[in-house]
C-alpha cells in the first residue's frame, strides 16, 4: 500500500515538473531570438551604409576623371582596325557612349578595351604574347641594344673604343631619330612601347580594377546587408508573435 502511494506521488511530481518547464524555456527560445534577430540588424545596417559608401566612393571618383566610353561607331571602327576583338567590343556596348560612373564599366575599359589596345600595339611590332608585358618588352630592348652595340663593336672606327664609350654610341643611336642602324630603330620602338604604352595601360588598368574591387566589395556588402536585415526582422518578429503550445498531461489512471 505504501509502495503504491509513493509510485503515484512520484508520478505526479514527473508530470507536474514535464510539464512546467516548456513555457520557460519557450520564453528563452524567444528572447534569444529577439537578441539575435537586432544583432543581425543591426550588422545589415552597417554593412548596408559601409556598402551604399563604396559605391559612392567610387562613384565620385570615377565622375571627377570624366571618362567616357566609347560609342557604339568608335568600337565598331576598332574592331575594324583590329585593335579590338568583336568579343571585346560587345562586352562594352552596355555602356557606350556613357559616363565611366561604377565598377563594371571600369573593369570593362581596363580589361576589355585598354588592355586589347596594348595587346595590338605589341603585335605590331611583332613582340610575341609571351613578352607583350612591361618587363617582357623591357628583356627584348636589351637584346636590341646588345645587338646594336655587337654591330657598333665591328666597325672599324670604333675599333680603339671601350666598352662604355661604345655603350653611349648605341645609347645615342637609339635616341637619334633618322639613325640607319635597324637595330637602334627597333630598341627606340620597343621602348617608346614599353615606357609609353606599356606603362601609362598598366597604370591606368591598375587604377581602374582597383576601383571596380572596391565597387565589387560594396556590392557583396550591400546583398549580405539586406539578407541580415530580412533574417534580422524575420527573427524579431517571431519572437515577439510567437506563442507556443500548452502541453498537458493527463494523469495516469488508478485503480
């Protein structure tokens, strides 16, 4: 009799104490719910001010060099020309004619009409792809003046010459305009590219993909922004609105 009442008592304090315990720790699943959700607001609305200001940022920027793109006859005449691919060319047309004003159409000038025009300004002085770079360039006007300077070295005349008197020869023969020497017309070319072509692109490429890097992260900041405000919002507003369940438990029957 006594083991039977002792059974009965502790099965209601099981059943009194299952179920007293879900409203508290609903009541903790909303709080925390509330906490995080403006946590997350409050991290969208930073991150949507850091990227709506890069985007700014850049825009200002760009608008200050008064870029313009190319028109639609400009691109097509390039690609006449060749210094433009067609492929080149239709990744500009969304742009043409436009004020250079965000990251794409910065990336689109540096990598599609900058860059090609260097590419083509290399092939015409037969430079091949392999050093149609700053350096590369600079390796093949060593090796004109290395040849130029062999060429200097036979001449009779130069015969008591040293070698520095005859490096400021061909040193003057690259500089001299109407110079007979082919090796001093090709040394003056490959570096008028080099110093020219070569450097102002690669400048003005870098310059312009580090402002589309910079677009480019706003962009990223921006999407990650509202999708930490939606989940931010969705967050509070369930733990305000929600009301879970009353569970209940019967007690078990005696006899």
């Amino acid at each position: 009799m006594r083991f039977s009442l002792f059974a009965l008592r502790l099965r209601e304090v099981e059943t009194h104490t299952s179920t007293d315990w879900i409203p508290m720790a609903s009541q903790v699943y909303k709080t925390l719910l509330k906490i995080v959700g403006l946590v997350l607001l409050v991290i969208g609305i930073g991150a949507l001010i850091g990227g709506s200001f890069a985007h700014s940022y850049v825009k200002d920027q760009l608008s200050e060099q008064a870029i313009a793109m190319p028109t639609n006859e400009t691109l097509d005449a390039q690609v006449k020309s060749g210094r433009l691919t067609q492929e080149n060319a239709d990744a500009m047309r969304p742009f043409a004619g436009e004020e250079m004003t965000t990251g794409p159409m910065a990336q689109a000038f540096a990598n599609e009409y900058i860059a090609s025009h260097m590419k083509a300004a290399a092939v015409a002085l037969d430079v091949p792809d392999d050093k149609a770079t700053y350096e590369g360039v600079g390796e093949l006007v060593t090796e004109k003046t290395s040849a130029l300077t062999e060429v200097l070295k036979a001449e009779p005349e130069n015969a008591d010459k040293t070698d520095a008197e005859i490096s400021a020869l061909a040193t003057k023969e690259i500089a001299n305009a109407n110079t007979t020497y082919q090796d001093a017309k090709d040394a003056a070319a490959l570096q008028t590219l080099r110093t020219g072509t070569m450097f102002t692109g690669n400048s003005l490429r870098g310059m312009l993909l580090n402002a589309y890097g910079w677009w480019l992260l706003g962009t990223i900041a921006i999407v990650a922004a509202w999708a930490l405000i939606v989940i931010g919002v969705a967050s509070v507003v369930v733990g305000f609105v929600w009301k879970p369940k009353s569970a209940t438990a019967s007690a078990p029957a005696t006899e």
